[in-house]
C-alpha cells in the first residue's frame, strides 16, 4: 500500500508564520486576511500600467484605486494576459516594463475577439501602506475563501472526532517558541508501528495547520475509530484539503485509510478512498463544489461501522470467477473510463500484494491495485482521474 507523503512536504518546507497551533487560529487569521481583501470586476481598457518610484503600478479608473501596487503573483498573471514573459518583464527597469506591459494590453484589446478579453476581476487588499493587487483572475473565476475551508475542518474536529496530528520539530521550526514536550493527550494511536510516532517526551512542534495570505493545507487524522483490513490490521481515516484563493492552485479533497503516521507526518501503507480535484472556474466550479461536498460528506459523516461493512462487502464481493472475468467486468465500466492495460496491471498488482489486499478477484483488491497504479502516475490529471475511477469502484459496494 502506498505512503502518502504531502503532509510531510508541508511539515518540512512551511515556516513558522505559515504554521498555527490550532484550526481556531488558521480560522481567526485566514478570515482576517479575506476581510481586509476586495474583489472587484474591471476592464483592462479602464486600466492603465504605470510607475511610481521605479516600482509597477496600476492604476484603475473603474474602481477608483488610485495606484495599486502589485504582488509578485499578481504580477505573473498579469503578464501571462498580456503575453509578456514575466521573467523578463521582472528584469527590465519599470520604464521599459510600463512600455512592454501596455503594448501587450493594447495588443490584447485589438485583437477580433478583444471586447471578450476586455474583463478581469481584481483581488486586492487595502491597508494602511495603501492597496495592493493580489490576484488578476478572469471573469469566470469563482474564488473560495480559505476561512471557509478552516470552517468546515472546525465542524469535523467538534463534530466527528478529527484532530490535527502532531509532529517533530523541522529544520524551519528550530527555535520557534511553540515547540514543546509531547504529553499523552498528543500521542496517536498508531496502530503495528507505534515507534514511527511521536510518544510522550518527544519535543513536538504545531502541524497540520497550515496557511499563507494566499493559500492553505490542513490535514486531520480520526485515531480512535478504525476498521479492519483482510488480514485483521487496524486502519484509521485521515483526510488532507487544500485550496489557493489566487488561482495558483484550485481545491483538493483527500481521504484515506491509514496504518500508521510518523512524527514526520508521512502517512505510512494508505488505502486511498477517495480524490477530488476541482478549478475555481465559473458553472464548472459550482458542479465540482457539488461533487466536493458529497464527497467529503460521504467520508466524514460515515461512522466508522459504516466503513467496516463497507470494507467487509468490498472484501467479499468478487467481480468475477478469474482474471479474465475481472479484467473485463472493470474494462467494461464504460464510467471508470480506464484503460485495458491499466486495469490488467491492477489485477497483476493486486495479485502480488495479495496478502495486503486479500483476493484480487474482489472489489477491494482491484480498487486498491488501481489506487497503487494512480500514484505512479505522473500526470496530476490522470493520477485524478484514476483516483476517481477507483472510487466510483468502491461506491458499487454502497
């Protein structure tokens, strides 16, 4: 079964302004953050590139800013609409960077189609060193605010039982004065491998809570409910979300079944259950949030005797009598839209891993052989798109 290691990636790279000691702090601080914001539609026909002190500014006479600075994102997607590379705008004196930047805008407004090219919405945050452009997405972008994102993971801490794991200290945290002395209330129950873990007396530092002005990334583990894999071994649920406000990234949704989690906070042999992956994109965006919504609902309002009969009937539900049988019943769910060849390979993968997996033959064999093959996959689209096959598998056994 495969480690899950993004939690570890932001426990070794995020530092300590990035890092909260609860989700009620994350909430306080993103919420603060999108108060202070504004989004707004303009035109760039209404705007205008200058310079103020050898410093890029804009200056929008449809919404009557003034001169707004703009975030080094801000920049970059500025530049992109403009057809401009930005790291040579970045390296030109802003006199020259003004001229290649309204030589792009003018440029875009000429083209055939320049009236539908005309509209941009602004994200901008005002305070007292004036306003500043944080973002310069399309008219169709339909942003979700990262407070919203803390809400929903505080509605799972008091309501289901989730909880932020804790971790050792990182390099970036050395010295942070919130790093302490674990205590037992800290300590997860982590199943075959308890040494991985942190125990009492570790030095641990706040994790699992992650977020910038732009961006966030919780990940909260269930420890005190599991189920049961073929062999008898306890797995328990975690589920890591992540969202951008800016447009750099969209939202994803992971949940999972776990062995154990380390004081690095790699989750070790995972059963993914379920990815969901959307753009913060106009009708396509409210469909996905919709699918979102069922998908984390359906993971985090299940019991876990819910998730017991669930395992149990994809243990014992055979997709066919042999390998033939199964590789054609799978091929032929038009909706799972895999491959011949992947779902061959997943059968062969879940053959050898029969004594992770049990029975190959079964749903939870193919689901867990498809789930492997996905994080071999270098292409986030179609790792998503795998992820999702093996979920709509699973959901057979609902």
């Amino acid at each position: 079964m495969p480690n899950v290691m993004d939690a570890s990636n932001q426990w070794a790279s995020r530092p300590p302004d990035e890092t909260f000691s609860s989700l009620e702090e994350l909430h306080q601080a993103t919420r603060r953050w999108w108060d202070l914001s504004r989004e707004s539609e303009t035109r760039f026909s209404s705007m205008e590139v200058a310079t103020n002190n050898n410093d890029l500014v804009i200056i929008d006479r449809t919404n009557g800013y003034g001169e707004a600075n703009l975030s080094t994102w801000a920049m970059g997607q500025l530049c992109q609409r403009f057809n401009a590379p930005a790291s040579y705008i970045r390296s030109l004196p802003a006199s020259l960077a003004v001229q290649n930047l309204e030589y792009g805008r003018l440029a875009r407004l000429a083209q055939p189609n320049g009236q539908e090219l005309d509209g941009c919405l602004l994200y901008t945050i005002t305070t007292e060193n004036g306003t500043t452009i944080r973002a310069v997405n399309g008219e169709k972008y339909s942003r979700l605010p990262n407070y919203q994102i803390a809400e929903f993971c505080l509605r799972q801490q008091n309501a289901r039982g989730f909880r932020l794991p804790p971790a050792r200290p990182s390099a970036l945290m050395s010295g942070d004065p919130r790093v302490r002395v674990a205590t037992a209330s800290d300590v997860l129950n982590n199943s075959r491998h308890p040494g991985l873990g942190i125990q009492v007396g570790d030095l641990i530092q706040p994790a699992g809570a992650w977020a910038s002005n732009h961006d966030c990334f919780i990940v909260m583990v269930d420890d005190n409910q599991y189920i049961e894999d073929a062999n008898g071994n306890p797995l328990y649920r975690a589920f890591i979300i992540r969202n951008g406000e800016l447009g750099e990234i969209g939202i994803r949704f992971t949940c999972f079944y776990y062995e154990s989690v380390c004081g690095n906070l790699i989750f070790w042999n995972t059963s993914k259950r379920m990815d969901v992956s959307l753009r913060h994109i106009g009708d396509a965006a409210s469909r996905s949030f919709k699918e979102f919504d069922a998908a984390r609902l359906s993971f985090s309002e299940r019991s876990a005797e819910d998730d017991r009969q669930l395992l149990v009937s994809a243990q014992r539900k055979l997709l066919g009598p042999a390998r033939e049988d199964v590789i054609s019943k799978v091929w032929e769910m038009k909706s799972l839209g895999l491959s011949k060849q992947l779902v061959e390979n997943a059968y062969d993968r879940a053959e050898e891993k029969e004594e992770l997996y049990g029975d190959p033959r079964s749903v939870w064999g193919m689901v867990n052989g498809i789930t492997e093959l996905s994080q071999e996959t270098t292409w986030m689209d179609k790792r998503n798109q795998v992820d999702r096959a093996a979920g709509k598998l699973l959901a057979t056994c609902f």
